[in-house]
C-alpha cells in the first residue's frame, strides 16, 4: 500500500510538471512527463533513487547526457529501460545545479546605480557565472549595453522593462568578485560543463548559446581550474584576495612606505588551448608561474588571480621601481624556451599613490592590466602617471614572439569607469 502511495503521488508529481512548466515551453518534457506519470515501470525505477533525485529535470537530463536527446516517448523509454543501472547510477551522482547568467539582466539596473566600485560575493555561485554582470550585453528594449572588453565575444541578454525600470546607462565597475559553493561547478572541466548545458530544455537553443558564450567568457576570467590542477612545488601558490591586500596595506601604513600590485594576463590564452589543447596550455602556466616565483624578490608575493591571470605584490616598491619590476617579468616571460612562444599583458597600480585601500587598488591594478590588452597586449600599463614619468629603456626590451610590439604606458586612471549617480 505504501508502495503504491508513493508511486501515485510522484505521477501527480510528473503531471504538474508537464502542466505546469513544461507546457508552452518544452513540448518533449511535456510529452516525456506526461508518459513518466502513467508508465508505472519507470516510476518504479524512479522510487528506488532518494526523494530528491526523482525530480523530472535530473531524469531527462542525465537521460539525455547518457542516452542522447529523444525524439519522442518511445525512444525515451526504450533508453531508459535498457541503461535502467547506468542511469540510476547517473542520478545519483548529479544533481540539478543550474547557473543562469541572464539574471544579471535583472540585476544590472541595481548594481549600475550603487556607488562605484563594486565587490561582488555570490552565495551559491555554482560556476560563477552571474559575478561577470560587467562583462556581458544587455538588451534593454531601446538599444544595447555592451561591455568594452570584448576579448571574448559577449552573450547579450535580453530583459522586459517597464516604464518603471531605471534602465542603466553604463556598466558597474567591479573591482573585485568571489563566490562561495559547496559544490562548485568546475569549468576546466569539461564533463562538468556538459552537465551544465544539457540541463538546459532541449528547445532552448538561444538560452544554451548565450550559456555558452558566458562560459567563455568565465574560463578567462575566473579563478577555476588553477585550484585543483595548477599548484606545484616552486609556483604561485596564493590566491590574489582582498585581505592579502589588506594585510599589506596595514603593514604599509604601519611603516609608512608604499607598495605595489602587478597583475599580468597571459595573451590569447584561450587561442592557445584550443589550438595547442589543455595540457600545453596548463603546462605555460606553469611556465609563467614558476619564472615569477624565481623571478620576484624573495619578501614579494605571487599569487593566482584567474584562469590565466597572475599577481606579484611588491612589498616597500614604489610607482617607477613596480614598472621596471614589471617590464623585466613580461619580458623574462616573452623569453622564455618553450614549446608555445607566449606574452603577458600586465597592469601596476600602487598604494597609496592610485588607490586608498584593498579593493580598489586591485581593481586599479586590474583595469590597467585591461588597458595594455586594449592597447595591442605584450605591454605594462601603470595606473597612473608617477613623478617623473614612466620609462623602460628600449634597448632593454627583447623581440617579442609574433608581431606583438612590446610597450609600457601611463594613465590607465583615465579609463576607469566613473561612479552613476
């Protein structure tokens, strides 16, 4: 009698579903959903899985992810009936963790009116794709919000306003972002992200491609793979925090002196796993890491900051001194003996001279490091213009690899976003 409660009401269970959010649409969940709730066979497969992992969307996922997408009910229950252990065994090992960076659409309007810079924290990130608010397209109705960084072409999410809506004019300007996961969904890995997009319905193409170019975006831009993969003996074994910051900010008022924060990016680090694949790319990270470890001064601190991106905070160094510290990393970096020749464009920013506090100088330091990239890349980039000028001799600057030309520059201060009001 149990038995039969159970499998009565997980059958109401599928049938709201098909009513309720499949109808209008997914007409193949519908169809599946509606054939789930009177095939008493499959609902007693589903009944030998824990409560939770009976829901309709982690059935027809990790069926599709196993089985390929059907056409039909048929083909569907044919599959489920023939991988009946492998699919239990799926299901149990997934789970319905989504990440939908369209959100920011509806977040963006709040965001972009609070005072400038921002620091972001997610709770609940899941592959922390809605903590790039700043780095995709907006369609508002009324014409298109785009971000300037365009290394990786942005999705562009479309949002229905009111008269209401205070649609925003510019992007927030986001200094710092870190999200928090139990189970982080991991986008180096590719098996976790094919779970990612097979959980979008299968007619939603236009949602799955905008998911996509959001990923693309994520792998170059936050800190993922380097946490599981990339620490070895000799490398940046630190991650770049507002609190490493912090603590050198305390030191530097403590003693009066100045510091500063190198940010370096490797150049078309994405062009080069694809062409070159994954183990190459991580391996030239390692390469990078390993020539800034050795190359730092021994009280300096490396540490990882994204996907592809680095960080040296340079302890009692002043604005001409971080410069030439720079320069001389990016050109060891553009020299060094390896399978792949690889650049780095860098960004300096120091306190107290650019930035009162933590937050800030890193996003001084960051947005310098996106104006050398805007600026043709294989550069450094200060924040701001030190007494006296920036200089690099040209006689010491190496031939970089391809036809990169190699350049230090000033005034990054300038292109900072501005707050809104």
């Amino acid at each position: 009698m149990q038995q039969q409660d159970e499998r009565a009401r997980l059958s109401a269970a599928y049938r709201r579903f098909a009513a309720d959010e499949a109808r209008g649409r997914s007409p193949l969940y519908e169809e599946l959903a509606r054939g789930v709730a009177a095939d008493s066979e499959i609902l007693d497969f589903l009944l030998a899985l824990p409560r939770p992992k009976r829901q309709p969307n982690l059935l027809f996922a990790a069926a599709r992810s196993l089985l390929g997408t059907p056409d039909g009910w048929n083909r569907f229950r044919r599959g489920v009936m023939q991988r009946k252990d492998a699919l239990h065994a799926l299901m149990l090992m997934r789970s319905t963790q989504t990440n939908e960076p369209g959100r920011c659409a509806a977040l963006l309007p709040v965001l972009a009116r609070l005072p400038q810079p921002l620091a972001l924290l997610e709770v609940g990130a899941s592959a922390g794709l809605c903590l790039l608010p700043d780095r995709y397209g907006y369609d508002y109705g009324g014409g298109r919000l785009m971000s300037a960084r365009r290394d990786v072409e942005p999705p562009i999410f479309p949002c229905a306003v009111n008269a209401a809506t205070p649609i925003p004019e510019a992007l927030p300007s986001i200094a710092w972002r870190a999200g928090l996961d139990l189970e982080p969904v991991d986008i180096a890995d590719r098996n976790q992200v094919a779970w990612l997009e097979t959980l979008v319905w299968p007619e939603q193409t236009d949602r799955l491609t905008r998911l996509r170019a959001a990923l693309d975006i994520a792998a170059t831009r936050l800190p993922q793979r380097p946490f599981r993969r990339m620490v070895h003996e000799g490398e940046a074994r630190n991650l770049l925090t507002p609190e490493l910051i912090e603590a050198e900010v305390e030191r530097s008022r403590r003693h009066g002196h100045t510091f500063a924060v190198v940010m370096l990016d490797v150049d078309h680090f994405k062009k080069l796993n694809d062409i070159h694949g994954h183990q190459t790319g991580d391996e030239l990270l390692r390469q990078v890491a390993r020539i800034l470890a050795g190359h730092s001064r021994e009280f300096d601190t490396t540490a990882r900051y994204g996907g592809e991106e680095f960080a040296v905070i340079l302890p009692s160094c002043g604005p001409t001194e971080s410069v030439e510290i720079a320069e001389r990393l990016r050109r060891l970096i553009g020299e060094a003996d390896s399978a792949v020749a690889v650049t780095v464009s860098v960004g300096v920013a120091t306190f107290p001279g650019d930035a009162p506090d933590a937050v800030t100088l890193i996003g001084a330091a960051d947005m310098a490091l996106y104006e050398s990239k805007r600026a043709g890349r294989n550069r450094v980039t200060a924040a701001s213009t030190p007494p006296g000028g920036v200089s690099a001799p040209a006689a010491e600057h190496a031939a970089p690899p391809g036809n990169a030309s190699p350049a230090v520059s000033a005034g990054a201060a300038d292109w900072l976003p501005t707050p809104i009001t």
